[in-house]
C-alpha cells in the first residue's frame, strides 16, 4: 500500500513540473540596442584622461531596430573599473515629457534596467541618449598608466582606453580653517541636499560672531538650522536650534555669540526646485573683532537621466471588405450596345456610376477595358484579379463614367403590329419591332413601312 502512494506522489510530481504552464519572463534585450559610448567630464566633453578622483559621465546612445513592447527591458552592466554614484533611478522621456522608458539602477549587481512603457506600443523609429555619472573604483585601476575598460555595447563589448593620473596630495595636515562648508545630495531622496559648515576651527577668540548663508539659485531651505557647540577637542558641549529664512537678498542669519576656544558646526537642509548642474552656497562668518570671512561650497547633480523620440505612425485607413461582382445589391438593369448592364444601387459618385458586366465569347481584359474607357489595372483591382484571363459568364465590376453609361444605352424601340377585324372588332397583334436607327439594310425598313400601310387600308375597308 504504501509502495503505491510513492508512485502517485511520484507521478503527480512529474505532472506538476512538465504540465503546469509556466509565465514567460519578458524579453530583455542587454545591449542590443544601445550603438555608441562615450567617456566624458562633468562639462559634458568627451575625454580619454581622468585623475584617479575623477567623475565620469558615461554618455550611451540608443536605437530600437525592432519592434518592442512595454514591459520589455534593456540592461546595462558597469565595468568594474567603475562606482556609480547615484543610484535613483531615472525616465527617459521625450521632447514634450513623455516617458519612453524607467530606468532603474541595481547597486548590488552594477546594472541599469531600461523597462519599457506604453509609448513604445503606439511610436515607431525609437532612438536617444542616456548617462549615468561613476567614479573610478581604486581597486580596479592602475594610475599613470592607460587602462583598457569595456563597456556592453550592440550585446557585444566596445573597450575605451583610459588614462588615469594619481593624485599628489601633498604634506603636512593643512592650516586650521575659519570657515569651511560641504553640501551633498541625501542617499535616497535625491531632491534633498545636506549642508554642513563648521566655523572656527582655529580656535580664535570671536566676540558676538554672527553667522551669514546665502543660498544659490534653484533650492529652498527646508526646516531648521542645527548649532552644535565644540571645545579645543572637537567634543560637542551644547546643541540648540534656529528657525532660519530667507530675506530678498537669499541670506539668512544665525546668532553664534561670542567664540572662546571653541568651534562651531552648523548643519540644515535645502530642497532641489530646480534641475541645475550644481548647487551653490556660500557661509560667512563675522564679529566685533573678525572681518568677514566667507567660503563657497558646491554640490554637483551626478543624477543619470535620458531623452528620447519616437514618431507616431499615420491612421490606418481600414479598407472597405471586397464584395465580388454578381454579390453587390442591384437597383435596375439597363440594355447597351455592349449587352445587358447591371447598375449598383447607390453607387453614384462624383459622376461615375458602379456597373456589373457579363462576359461574352471573345472578350478580352483589353477589349473590356477599351469599351469602357477604364485600364486593365483598373479592372484587376476592382475585382481583385491575379491574371488577365476571362472566362465566358464572369461577372465584372466596373466603375465608369455616367455619361458614357448614358451614350452606350440602347433607347427602346416601337412595336410593328398588324389589325385584324372580327366581326365589329378591330384585334392588334405585334408582329415586330421597327428597326433601330442606322441600320444598314433599305429594303427592309421600306418593307415594313408598306406593311403598315397595307393594314391600315384593310381595315378601313372592311368598316
């Protein structure tokens, strides 16, 4: 009993591997699509020569070569000689904001995903550009020397040689400073900027110093200041808190009191309202017996970004569905010199009318073509033929001008009859039809005008 259980745990397994469908993952196409690197500077100029300090925009262009749908990604990996320094992730949008893709940026694994969104569904000949900012990894680097680092590129590689220089740095630790400030972008909220300045490292006497921050273009404050208060050895004495603002001039002031072997740190935060390069504030700091003494500090935008373009294609103009002649809806026939003529109900337009004709012994594509002044191309499209041939009883449609239809028409011709008289009782009895105007043949119509004639002699007598 038990042997039979393991073989339907077994069986049902099996069944549960190669049977339950599996979700497909959706297409990643690498770097197939990505046609071009370039290594450049923070002013965007292309370069082969870094200092080993260095930040390096790493600039891809793209072009989407096949068709491709949302949800689909491309990736890139960054070479090991390299550190990306910001990892938000970032859209690729067009001229007029549309986001063609969202970049996403994996520090663990070194890649950038580009997943498509809806517009690749609806545009056509998609290409652009993308950078992401890197800093050289010292690990993986030799200074003074050229260094060969390979980029993916086209799911192949490209391989840009690099001269990275060492940084001297020099002896000595460097004066004790008055004033020195620092800035960078918060880790995770990229909008967000941290300042901190430290004041009187040098540990002069300051009598009523007062502190002055003017904040550069494109930024906010955001909340309050934070003073921290340090003796000779830098251990922070005492903390407290100002509310700070900014006056027209773009400053504001914190009262620090007077310095005595002491120094200061100051630390507040200021909020991006504005897409720049970089960020810039400068602190000054002054008292009763201190000229002002002022430091400018710098925060550079090393956020990745991309743009784009696509083309919307044209409206599709739908076709109306081929009805083959013999099925279109008929509203009269008419007789012609060319036979019997079928006319579509409702199918004048712009002067021409829409005709079915029947196909006789010895008619030609050519011939059809040159008794209604259309072409053959006309014809074939019209009723949808791959060949020139035509078979006796075939069904043409045909879209002619209304003015030939009424030129080709056969008028109706009178009844020849002939009278006889039964008792009081004159009968007429159709005996034929004149003949049509133009005919050849002067004996005959001369024949039938002496008949009518004749009867009506007779029967005038016979009253």
């Amino acid at each position: 009993m038990n042997k039979k259980w393991l073989v339907f745990a077994i069986i049902f397994l099996l069944t549960t591997i190669f049977f339950i469908p599996k979700a497909e993952a959706a297409t990643d196409y690498g770097s197939k699509f990505f046609t071009n690197i370039a290594l450049q500077n923070q002013n965007g100029e292309d370069t082969s020569n870094f200092k080993e300090n260095s930040k390096v925009r790493v600039a891809y262009d793209f072009v989407i070569t096949e068709p491709v749908v949302s949800g689909e990604t491309m990736t890139l990996t960054i070479p090991e000689q390299l550190k990306l320094i910001n990892f938000g992730g970032f859209p690729v949008n067009d001229a007029e904001g549309n986001t063609i893709a969202e970049a996403t940026v994996n520090p663990t694994t070194g890649t950038i995903t580009l997943t498509f969104t809806d517009y690749v569904n609806s545009h056509t000949d998609l290409s652009g550009s993308l950078f992401y900012n890197a800093s050289f990894n010292s690990k993986n680097i030799q200074t003074d020397q050229v260094n060969p680092i390979v980029f993916p590129v086209k799911n192949t590689t490209q391989t840009e040689n690099v001269y990275i220089s060492k940084v001297s740095t020099g002896g000595g630790t460097g004066s004790p400073t008055v004033v020195f400030k620092q800035g960078r972008m918060d880790d995770k909220d990229h909008s967000t900027i941290h300042w901190t300045v430290t004041l009187n490292n040098a540990l002069l006497p300051i009598d009523n110093a007062v502190y002055t921050d003017t904040l550069g273009s494109g930024q906010n404050l955001l909340g309050k200041a934070t003073i921290k208060y340090r003796d000779a050895s830098k251990k922070v004495t005492s903390t407290t808190e100002q509310p700070i603002s900014l006056d027209k001039s773009r400053n504001f002031q914190l009262t620090i009191g007077t310095l005595s072997n002491q120094s200061v740190v100051i630390t507040y935060d200021s909020k991006i309202i504005a897409k720049q390069k970089s960020y810039t504030n400068k602190a000054t700091i002054a008292g009763d017996n201190l000229e002002a003494v002022s430091r400018n500090a710098s925060v550079i935008n090393y956020e990745s970004g991309g743009q784009g373009v696509g083309t919307t294609p044209p409206p599709v103009t739908e076709e109306p569905p081929f009805i083959p002649a013999g099925k279109q809806p008929i509203e009269k026939i008419v007789e012609t010199d060319f036979g019997p003529l079928e006319i579509v109900k409702d199918s004048e337009q712009n002067g021409k009318i829409t005709v079915i004709y029947k196909v006789k012994s010895g008619d030609t594509l050519p011939g059809v073509a040159k008794k209604f002044d259309v072409t053959v191309a006309e014809i074939k499209d019209w009723n949808k033929l791959e060949s020139g041939n035509l078979q006796t009883g075939q069904k043409l449609q045909l879209t002619i001008e209304k003015t030939l239809l009424t030129s080709i028409t056969t008028p109706a011709t009178p009844k020849v009859t002939s009278t006889t008289t039964v008792g009081n009782v004159v009968e007429v009895e159709a005996v034929g039809t004149l003949p049509h105007t133009g005919d050849s043949n002067p004996l005959l119509a001369f024949l039938s005008g002496l008949s009518l004639v004749f009867f009506g002699f007779t029967s005038i007598y016979k009253k």
